[in-house]
C-alpha cells in the first residue's frame, strides 16, 4: 500500500487543504464539515474498478492525474440584471451569510461504499454558485452559468440551487476547460419545493483531456417538476453520478442525455431515480454513440419504494457503435417494492440501421455522408428538447464537429 | 410505341437471389428511352428483388448474366453511383428517418447529381420554390417542409413522397416497385398523375406491380408477367387485362408463351 498512487495523491490533497483551511468560507459549520469529509475519504478512498458503479471507468486514466486542492475557475454569468425573487451568489459569499442554514440544508456525504467523490468534493468545498429562486418567482429568462475550469489546476466547484414553492427557473450550465494532468469534481445539490419547476440544461463542452467526475443530487417535493437536458460532449473521461428523489406525492423527473465519444474518450453516466413518493412520475431517455476507440457506459437504475404507489416510470437507453474498437455498456436496472406501478425500460445497443443506409444512397448521397447523417440523426432526437436557440445551435455544433463530412451536416443545423 | 429511343436499360439472363434462395433464373429485358414499362406477375415472382438489384440493395447475389445501364455495366457501379447517373428507384418500403429533414435530402440528392454532372450546386430558394411546384401536383401539404423523412406519414404519403422525390430528381431510368399497393383510389390517381408526369423522350420508367389497377391510370407501352423468376409474356396493355381476368395460374399453366 505505501506506494499506492492514491493514497498518495489524497495525501498530498490533505496536506493542501490543511493549509488552505483557515481560509476557506463558511465559519466552524463548514470547516467542520469539510474536516470530516477529509478524514473519511482519507479512511475509505475513492472507488475502483471493483464497484459495480464504477467499473467501466478508465481508472488508469484517473490515477494518472493529480488531486490538488480547488484553485478556483473563471465563472460566467449571465442573467437578466435585477429579477426581483432571484438571489445569485459565488458559493464562498453565500457560505460565509449563511453557512449554517446552508450546512443544515444539505445533506452529508453517504455511508455507501461508492461515496467517495462526494467526498472529495464535501472537504473541498469553497468554489461555485449559490443560486435561490423566491417561492412564487417564476423568472422568465434562462440563467446561463458558464464554468471555465483554467488550464492549470483542477478545481472542485459545488452548485446549490435553492427553488421556492411555485419558483420557476431555467438553469442552463456549461462546463468547459481543464486539462490532462488533474481530476476535477463537482457537486450539485437540487432543492425543488412544493409546486416548483426546473428546466436545467447541462453541457459537458470541457476540453479533450480533461478528466472529470460530476456529481448531482436533486430533491424534488410534492408536484415539482424537475427538467434536465444532459449533454457529455467532450473530455478526456467523464462520468456523471446522478440522483434525482421523487420525494413527495405527484413529483416529476424527466431526463434526456446524450453522450459522443470518439478517439479515446469515455462518458459514463449512473443515474439513480428514486421514486420515494406515491404517484411519482420519471421518464428518462439516453442516446449514446461511440466511434474510434470510444467507451462509455449508461447505467440507469430505477427505484419504485414502498411508498410510491401509483407511480409510472419509462426508461429508454439507444446505442449507436460505429466503429468495431468502440464499447457502450448499458445497463439498466428497475427495482420495485411496491404494486400498482407503471415501469418500462429497454435498451439497444447496435450499429445504423442498413435500411436508413441504403434509403441514403439511393438517393445518390455518399456512404461517409449517409453514416454521418443519420448518426447525426440520432443525436439531433436528444438535441431537439433544448428550447434556448443559441445554445441548442452551439450543441448542434459540437455534434456535428465529431462527425464524418461536417460541411454536409452542418446544413441539417 | 417507340421503338427508336436509345436503349437505357437491357438484362440478359440475370440469375440472381439471397445466399442460399434462387430468386431470378435467367430474366431478359430491354427499356428503350422514351418508354414505360409494367412489370406483372405473382407474389414471390422475382419482382422486387429485380428493383432491388437494379438499385443496388446489399444482400444480393448475382450468380449469372448482366445489366447495361446507357451502355456501362450497372452491377459494377455503388447503389450511390447509380442514383447519380439517373437511376431512381421508388421504394415499396419507404423508411422513416427521423432527425433528417425531407427537404435536406431532396436537396442533397438533387446536389449530388447536379455535382456530378459538373453542374454548381443549386441556390436554396430557387430549390424550395421547385419542390412546393411538385408538391402541388402530388397534392401534398405544407407541413411536409418542415418533417422529417417519412416520419409519421401514412402508407400513402410515403408512396406520393416517393414519386415527390422522383419528379424533383427527374430520373433517366425510373424504378417504381409496388408504388400503387396500399393506396386509395384517390391517392392512385395522384400518384399516376406524378408518374405520367414524369413521360419523356429521353427517360425510361419501368414499374413493379401485382395488381392491374395502376394501368387504369397509366398506359404502359409493354407489360411482361414475371413468374419464377423469369418473364413469361410480354404484350400490350391488353396482357393485363387477360391477366385481370384470367388470373396469373393461366400465364404459368402456358409454357414458353413469351
């Protein structure tokens, strides 16, 4: 074990932190907080290939590459000035106004065995957003957060978003940056009260050799509504862990992903729904497509418990392999403990469709451009729920940047 | 009749089919410019394995005899070449692309002709204004822009989307396999009004079809009844008339008739 290269990256993490410490936001509540986080993920480390949540990632990848305390990321925002309801803070200020309501509100790092990003990104906490949403607001524009990890230095960011009963909002976030010598972690908390909406479009654009594991959580009470549109469009690896609670009766989830890895790239995505509350709703629908030596994994597991009587669950999972060196594992999974449910899934896995293909050259397109079309397609059925025009147009770009003959295509957009 | 066009199109003795299935056994045909032929005969006859091998589709074999396309060898070109040197074939199975819009691919066929012909690509709005002039002879609406290929449309607006297609592209060898199955009757006509519509000196239309119906409409120069693979009669429209009213057990039970 002593020449273990994690324990000697969180070694060197811990030796950071400690110093940075005193500095960091939040008063005793969270230092406490992050104190603990530290000697837990010191006791019980990250995971490994031996979990089954975590073993298709590329884990040579990840060892490879340093865990350096947060060093911060150049943040964009952009939001219509002055809403009347809507509070926006970087994640320190709002820790230092009200770090004990904020310590009280989320909750800490699970017993499971699999927590261990969660807690790399609990003893780091100090850099991100702080978004509220008043209870009845609904606020009419899209609110666009642009994180743009440095080159550099890694940085593990938190995003809090806090809706009040009736709050509506459209979050849209867009990860870009970082590099290939570090591991950079995230964590996203989700409060959805009672009656209230979110629509959130989240857009993995980070730069081909960075690595990243993004962390979500969301608690979604009676009636609310939560939206998210989930694009894992670059980075060296990148894996996303999920958990969306249908905690109160009537609660919703939808999620729409797609995932485009070429090259060497990985994606990986784990999403958990849990169905906690009677007459709960989720629909869930990934599109994932792999060429070169590309790999990625979609695992779904859905959650009916005892009390969610009445509930109605679809799970869809589509597969595009276009080379013979790429890999896509999907893997979803339904657990029901109750009776009087609705749940569907399916999962394909396979190359396109010879018909579609020769539809194509029949008409006298060429085969690079007929594959290049119709994997295009694919995506394009994932793409088209993004409402917010510049943003759907920028991912159409980055779809259509890693496919064959993107002149052609770029006349689909 | 025309008997003076040049020859488009001539088969001899084309034994094809899938690995392990004889399904063509030595068919003969010659298509001359300028004409329309029918082509008739039961189900499991060979007929739209002809259309597909005429078009290119994979998962065929030919295990003998040859196909001439304007005097070069069809078989040896990539279904792709084909349809760039004017071969179109209009499906029986049209299939539904979802995410690829009807103009996008109208428009990008129409380009891949035109490019190789050495012709510049065509301006977008003179384009759009060509297909709503098509679309209005094939009865088709508005909506149709804006879909995606064949995505939802009903048995019959897949078939006059076909033809759509066909009359946009202005094919020199027009393949129309079982184009009339599965249309009312008022859909019938609009799809033979298209198809006449398309009745040119220089052009060749051959059409697959198992029922008489569709030559109410049109008026082949030939018709030929495919049976086992092979063309048993070739005659005038009135060969399907008999054909209607004797059904196809009186071609079959006629050896050597052709």
């Amino acid at each position: 074990m002593k020449s273990d290269p994690r324990q000697h990256a969180l070694n060197t993490l811990a030796e950071q932190l400690g110093q940075l410490s005193p500095g960091l936001p939040g008063g005793s509540a969270w230092s406490a907080r992050r104190h603990q986080a530290l000697q837990r993920l010191l006791a019980e480390g990250l995971p490994d290939k031996r979990n089954e949540n975590w073993r298709y990632l590329d884990w040579a990848e990840l060892d490879r590459r340093s865990l350096t305390a947060p060093a911060g990321l150049h943040g964009g925002l952009a939001h219509p000035p002055g809403t009347p309801g809507l509070e926006i803070l970087p994640l320190g200020e709002a820790l230092e106004r009200e770090g004990e309501r904020l310590a009280a509100l989320l909750p800490l790092p699970g017993s499971e065995s699999d927590t261990g990003f969660d807690l790399l990104a609990e003893a780091s906490t100090g850099t991100g957003w702080w978004v509220r949403v008043a209870a009845g607001v609904e606020v009419g524009e899209p609110l666009q957060i642009l994180h743009q990890r440095k080159p550099d230095a890694p940085s593990h960011l938190r995003v809090i978003i806090e809706l009040g009963a009736g709050a509506r909002l459209h979050l849209i976030e867009r990860f870009a940056g970082g590099d290939g010598e570090v591991l950079s972690v995230q964590a996203t908390s989700l409060f959805l009260a009672d009656g209230s909406a979110l629509q959130h479009t989240r857009l993995f654009e980070c730069s081909g050799e960075s690595a990243l594991v993004d962390q979500l959580e969301a608690s979604v009470e009676r009636d609310a509504r939560y939206r998210q549109a989930l694009f894992m469009l670059g980075g060296r690896v990148l894996r996303s862990s999920q958990r969306l609670r249908l905690r109160g009766r009537g609660a919703e989830a939808e999620l729409d992903g797609l995932f485009v890895v070429d090259g060497q790239r990985q994606a990986d995505l784990y999403t958990v729904i849990d169905h906690e509350g009677p007459q709960t709703r989720s629909r869930e629908r990934v599109h994932g497509v792999a060429s070169g030596r590309g790999r990625a994994a979609f695992n779904g597991r859905i959650l009916v418990g005892p009390a969610a009587a009445g509930s109605d669950s679809s799970q869809t999972s589509r597969n595009l392999l276009l080379s013979p060196t790429a890999e896509i594992n999907a893997r979803p999974q339904l657990e029901i403990l109750t009776d009087e449910v609705k749940c569907s899934h399916g999962a394909t896995t396979g190359s396109l469709d010879p018909d579609q293909l020769f539809y194509l050259l029949s008409r006298g397109i060429d085969p690079e451009t007929a594959r290049g079309i119709l994997t295009y397609a694919f995506c394009e059925d994932v793409v088209g729920v993004v409402t917010d025009p510049a943003v759907r147009r920028r991912i159409e770009e980055l779809v259509a940047g890693q496919l064959p003959d993107r002149d052609l295509i770029q006349e689909l957009l | 009749m025309s008997n003076n066009g040049a020859t488009i199109l001539r088969i001899e003795n084309l034994h094809a089919g899938i690995p392990g299935r004889k399904i063509l056994k030595g068919l003969n045909l010659e298509v001359r410019a300028g004409e329309m032929h029918a082509i008739m005969g039961p189900n499991g006859s060979g007929k739209s394995t002809l259309a597909s091998v005429l078009a290119g589709r994979p998962g065929y074999e030919i295990t003998a005899g040859s196909v001439t396309y304007l005097g070069q060898d069809l078989l040896a070109m990539a279904p792709e070449e084909r349809a760039r040197q004017g071969v179109f074939l209009a499906f029986q199975y049209p299939v539904e692309i979802p995410g690829v819009n009807n103009v996008y691919l109208l428009k990008a066929a129409y380009n891949a002709r035109r490019k190789h012909r050495g012709e510049p690509e065509v301006d977008a709005f003179e384009f759009l204004e060509l297909v709503r002039g098509k679309m209005k002879l094939m009865g088709m609406n508005e909506s149709f822009l804006s879909r995606g290929v064949n995505e939802g449309f009903s048995g019959g607006e897949k078939k006059r989307n076909e033809v759509l297609q066909m009359t946009v592209l202005e094919p020199t060898l027009a393949l129309l396999d079982e184009t009339d199955s599965g249309l009312d009757i008022d859909a019938l006509k609009v799809v033979s009004q298209g198809v006449n519509s398309l009745r040119d000196p220089s052009r060749a239309i051959v059409m697959v079809t198992h029922y008489q119906r569709l030559l109410d409409h049109v008026q082949p120069d030939q018709v030929h009844v495919l049976a086992d693979g092979r063309i048993l009669r070739t005659g005038d429209r009135t060969l399907a008339l008999e054909l209607e009213r004797r059904g196809y057990d009186w071609v079959q039970a006629a050896p050597g008739a052709a």
